[in-house]
C-alpha cells in the first residue's frame, strides 16, 4: 500500500536542534529538499513560509491557494500539502514543535492564534508590500540566527517566532475578520479537544453526541462553540474529516473504493458514493482520476 510520507524536522536538517526546530531561506530549502517537497507530504510539526518572489500554487488538504510575492502559509501537523511553482519562489521558512514552543512559552497556547485554531481556519492571508517589508526583516532574523552558534540560540529563535505569530495574528485578524469573531480561550480549546477526539474517532462514530458526551458538554453547547469560532455545525465537521480521509486515502494509498468506503465506516459502497458526489459533485472514481498519475 502507497502511504503519503510523515516528514519528521530531522529529515530537513542533522545539525542544530534538529528535531524540534528548524529556519531556512526558501530557495535554499527546496533546492536541498527537492525531493521531499515537491510530492504530496505531511508533517509532524507546525510550519510557517513567507513568499517575498515567485508564482505557482500551493496545495493544503487537496484545496489549492495562489502563491505570490506577499503570500504567507501556516500549516498543522497531519495536513497533507505540495507546491507547484511557476516562477522561480524566494522568501524564509521555519518550523517547529509544539512542545518546544509552549516550553518556552508555558503561559500560552499556540493554538490560541488564530491561523491555529481550527485546520477549517484559511491556511494563508496575503500582506501588502509594506507589511510584507516589515515581516521579511523579522524572517531574516530568525533565520540569521538559526545559523548562528551562540547561547541561548533557542530562546532567541522561538522569541523571534512568537512576535512573527503575533505580527501576524493581528493581520490576519484584520483581514479575515469574518473567520474571527472574538473568541474565548475556553472555546478555542474545546474546539481543539473535539478536533482530537475527531482525528481518532470519525471511522466509527459520526454522531455529534458521541463527541459531545466525550467532552462532558451538551450536543447544543457543542454546536454552539463550532458555530461561534468556523461558523459551521459539529455535523459539517464529522462530514468534513470524513470526507479529507477519502480523499488522502483515494489519491495516497492504493485502496479500491470499496475499501476505503469499509474503512471510513460506510456499511457500502452505493451510499459512501452518494455521499461523496453530494458534498463535492463528483464520484469518487472521477475524483480519483483527477489525481492519478
């Protein structure tokens, strides 16, 4: 069975903290990691890049985003991704953790910015040439310092990283501020618990109760929460999730249909398909001719 791959930190760099964080010129990064980065991948951290040049698209969870000079992209773990590039990209990237992250700053969550809060949150905003001035000093500071050899380097470099998040938290706000209605720390962090217990339990159990009840909160106060923070209801993220696995499965494994719709906890066939073609309007197979190579 084809599996995409689970990039790790150490795969990108064997030096320097090397499985919790990790900074780079962008041109550099996909010139020394072209084989890695140019297929659909995952990865087990949190990763952030900023395009100063360059066209193409970039592809989160099977939906495709414009790149641009400005362009700025925030990934979770688990998310499945690969770019395409039409003109040749340059700007900085880092990632890293979540444990070195909250270690470094125990009075916060890193999931309370709101590019984090959800994986159903926009992935990207685009800055204006000043804003976009402004940041790029920030990444080549962080990068600076990343290849530097000095004490305290860590801090340094997550210190860097918690003020980019906060620059550019608030201009995310700014402009997306549809998606971010004030939220408080408490939603935000059940939304977080359900997207958990979601990621181990959508195969079996696609009722809102089920997750509910696992929450120790009330089907309504569920809903309520989700609708609050994405505007949406604890069904349309059961549905949701379900149907990103059909289409990881579909495009990254060699499954038939019929067993990917066993797997998803679909008693058969005929229905997974009428569900799939309703959400999407498409077949399965016509979706996974799309991607096949």
């Amino acid at each position: 069975m084809k599996r995409i791959p689970v990039l790790q930190i150490e795969a990108f760099d064997h030096n320097f903290n090397a499985s919790e964080l990790y900074a780079n010129d962008f041109a550099k990064h996909i010139r020394v990691n072209e084989k890695l980065v140019h297929k659909p991948h995952t990865h087990n951290f949190y990763l952030c890049v900023i395009f100063t040049e360059g066209t193409g698209t970039h592809e989160i969870d099977f939906t495709k985003y414009a790149i641009e000079p400005g362009s700025v992209f925030f990934l979770n773990p688990g998310q499945t991704h690969f770019w395409k590039f039409t003109s040749q990209p340059q700007g900085y990237i880092f990632f890293h953790t979540l444990a070195v992250f909250e270690m470094a700053f125990p009075q916060q969550r890193l999931e309370h910015f709101p590019f984090y809060y959800s994986i159903n949150n926009t992935p990207t905003i685009t800055l204006s040439h000043n804003q976009l001035l402004q940041m790029v000093n920030r990444l080549k500071e962080i990068y600076t310092a990343y290849q530097e050899t000095a004490i305290f380097k860590t801090e340094k470099i997550l210190s860097l990283i918690n003020l980019t998040y906060i620059d550019l938290a608030q201009l995310y706000i700014a402009k997306e501020p549809e998606e971010n209605t004030t939220v408080s720390a408490h939603y935000v962090q059940i939304l977080k618990e359900f997207e958990k217990l979601l990621d181990i339990h959508f195969r079996q159990e696609k009722s809102a109760s089920f997750y509910a009840e696992k929450l120790n909160i009330t089907t309504k106060h569920l809903n309520r929460i989700i609708k609050t923070i994405l505007d949406k209801t604890t069904t349309d993220l059961i549905s949701e999730r379900t149907l990103l696995e059909a289409k990881r499965l579909m495009v990254h494994t060699s499954n038939s249909l019929n067993e990917i719709s066993e797997i998803l906890g679909f008693e058969d066939y005929a229905y997974f398909s009428r569900i799939f073609k309703a959400k999407t309007n498409q077949t399965p197979l016509s979706f996974k001719n799309l991607y096949a190579h």
